[in-house]
C-alpha cells in the first residue's frame, strides 16, 4: 500500500497552484494530498523554516520529509511520470540549483496572487 504524500506549497504562487493542479489531475492512486504553507494544517505539522522562508515545497511522505528537486521527484515517482527518471541522469546538487533558481525568480517569471486562497470543501485540501 502507498503511503499517504502531503505537499506544502506556496500557496500564493501562481506556478506553484498550477504545479498543484498538474499533481491533482495525474494522481490516479488519490495518495497525495495538499496544503499551503500559508495554512494552520502546515503551521502545526511542518518545521518554522520552511514556512518563514517559502523557498521550496515540502513533500512528508510517511514519517519522513523531502524538499527541493527530491520532494519534486518523490511526486514525479508517484505519479508514475516520465520525468522521474531525470533523478538518474541530473545529480541532485545540479537539480536543486535549477530548483533554487526557479524558486528565486517565480514571482517575477510566472507572478502571484494578492492573498492565499484555497478550496474549503476539498478533501484533498489539508487546512486546519
């Protein structure tokens, strides 16, 4: 049995809701659930850092926590998607530098959303 995956994003990042979506639409197993940093859910169950800085997603799979390019691949491995085979051709220090650089300039490549917002009725959504 797979075991239940929580992202934690950014949840007034534009890229970040449409990466989001792209998960949701792809998740066949229905093993991954979402909550955005910004949220009461993320505040009680996830380490301070990763919500004072908003630098990378966080993927708790289990009783263990992944970020940057290794938290993406864990979601590429779930989903059974063909780019997760990049983790054996890209060396996780090169791939969490694109991660980096891409996580530094989404705001000004892709823009943001004036305030958080997230869907109350959805039980993927963890909030509380």
């Amino acid at each position: 049995m797979d075991s239940k995956i929580i992202i934690f994003y950014d949840g007034i990042c534009i890229l970040c809701n449409n990466a989001v979506e792209f998960v949701i639409k792809r998740d066949k197993k229905n093993t991954i659930f979402f909550s955005p940093l910004q949220s009461p859910f993320a505040k009680k169950n996830i380490d301070q850092k990763y919500i004072e800085s908003l630098n990378t997603l966080v993927v708790q799979k289990g009783n263990k926590v992944f970020t940057k390019s290794r938290g993406a691949f864990i979601i590429l491995e779930t989903l059974n998607h063909p780019l997760r085979y990049l983790k054996y051709f890209l060396p996780t220090f090169i791939a969490d530098i694109i991660y980096k650089l891409i996580a530094i300039k989404r705001y000004s490549w892709f823009g943001k959303k004036e305030e958080c917002i997230f869907p109350l009725n959805n039980p993927k959504f963890l909030i509380d």
